[in-house]
C-alpha cells in the first residue's frame, strides 16, 4: 500500500502551503489535492512525477517512504535532485525528444532549459507510456557494430547508483558530451564512471562523477542500416576454430 496521500499532507503543510496554493502551483482544482491527501484518488504519473519533482524527492521516495517528522532522505551519489525537463503532447503526454548529432554540443547547455526542450523534434512510441525517453543520434564507430547516425531511446535514470556494469547508456557529460557506451564501473560519489566502447580498437576511459550532468538507459534502437548476412565459413576460418577448440581442451585437461 502506497504512502501517496498522508505523504502529499505532509509534506504540503511543511511547506506552509495551503491546499488552494499546492493546486495554483501544480496548475490542478484545489478539489483533485483534497482527494489525492484524503486517499479518494491517486495522481496519475506525469502528476506524480511533478509532485516529486517540487519536493525535491525520487518518485520512489514519494510512493512508499513514509515521511514524517523522523524520515531521513536517502543519500544519493550525486548529492542533489535532477529536475528533468520535458515536453507533451496535446493530450499532456510526455514526447520522446530528438537531439540529432548537429544539435548533440547545444544540448549541453540547454539540457535543463524547457525552451530549448520544446524545440526539439519529437515523435510518440506506442511501446513507451511509463516513464521520460530521449533519442540521441549517435556518430563515429565505437560502438560497431551499431552504425553512426542510429538513434538510440534511452529511459532517463533518476537514480545513478542503479547503473547496472556491463549495460549501456547514453552519458551526458561536461568533458565529453553527449556519448553512448556500456558501463564498466558503478558511478559512486568521488569515483570515476569507466566507460567501455564494443568496438575493440577503442580503449576503456573514464569521466569523473562531477562532470556528469544525465545519464539515460538504453531501451530500443533505429536504424536504417540492416544486419548483413553472417559470412560463409572459410577454410581459414575452420582451422582457425579447430585450434582455439584444441587450446581450450588442453586447458582443460591441465586444470584437471
């Protein structure tokens, strides 16, 4: 059972806001606060994402903390609250924002900036209704076999100590901008973030925790390029595989 409505009470009256003001500032009827704190009705997402948002707490937090005179916030690795910006639709549904490559430099600037946000092109995916996607235009050849010029939707992660090792993202940094790799290390406070490319000839690196500003999970990929057909096995190629296969077993048989 969640904690929505005695958290909403709460929190409203430590901010000394009446329910009339609560409902002027999140731009909703005073009617619909006084349901959502008596527990008549539950906000639906994107509400309850904004009610977060203006207490300054993961949605998380808001839905199954109890918060009260003795709750302690979690401590998060980055030591503060990222506020995401976002742009909707006619029917107040989130867009998955654009940022092809031309505008990859700009978007470190305007990132948190609504206009620039509204910008953006956007589009709709029927298979994304919970939760704020963003496509990014990746280029260069790190991440082979993934083509320059794949968009790549990634989930926004409010929280980075759930990056996962060996999965990818898209890293909005200062050092480097707008990049897309897997990750090789947890990010921690004071720790470096390793990022790893799957293209071999690129070498592992790493970005400090200080100098990343978003990190977006990677869900879905668009490309015009199409897998190329897996080549037929060459004489080569078998011995090849012949004496890989002998190595292993004598390996094998020596740890035995």
């Amino acid at each position: 059972m969640s904690n929505i409505s005695s958290n909403l009470k709460y929190l409203r009256k430590q901010k000394a806001l009446t329910q009339q003001q609560f409902a002027d500032q999140m731009e909703i009827k005073r009617s619909l606060v006084g349901a959502y704190e008596e527990d008549r009705a539950e906000p639906k997402y994107e509400l309850l994402k904004k009610f977060a948002e203006f207490y300054e707490l993961s949605m998380d937090e808001l839905v199954n903390e109890k918060i009260n005179e003795k709750w302690k916030p979690k401590q998060r690795s980055d030591a503060k609250v990222r506020v995401l910006s976002v742009s909707v639709d006619q029917n107040d549904r989130e867009n998955i924002e654009l940022v092809p490559v031309k505008a990859s430099a700009g978007y470190l600037n305007g990132y948190s900036d609504p206009e620039y946000i509204s910008e953006l092109p956007k589009f709709q995916l029927p298979m994304f209704k919970q939760g704020s996607y963003r496509a990014f235009e990746i280029k260069g050849d790190s991440m082979l076999p993934l083509q320059p010029g794949t968009i790549i939707i990634g989930e926004y992660l409010e929280n980075w100590n759930d990056i996962k090792i060996g999965e990818t993202y898209i890293v909005i940094s200062k050092t480097e901008g707008v990049v897309y790799k897997r990750a090789g290390s947890k990010l921690r406070e004071n720790k470096p973030l390793k990022l790893v490319s799957d293209n071999a000839v690129y070498e592992p690196y790493t970005i400090s925790a200080e100098d990343v500003l978003e990190v977006w999970k990677s869900k879905a990929y668009i490309s015009t390029t199409f897998p190329e057909p897996a080549p037929e096995p060459t004489m080569e190629s078998l011995t090849s595989m012949m004496a890989q296969m002998q190595k292993s077993i004598s390996k094998l048989q020596q740890n035995n």
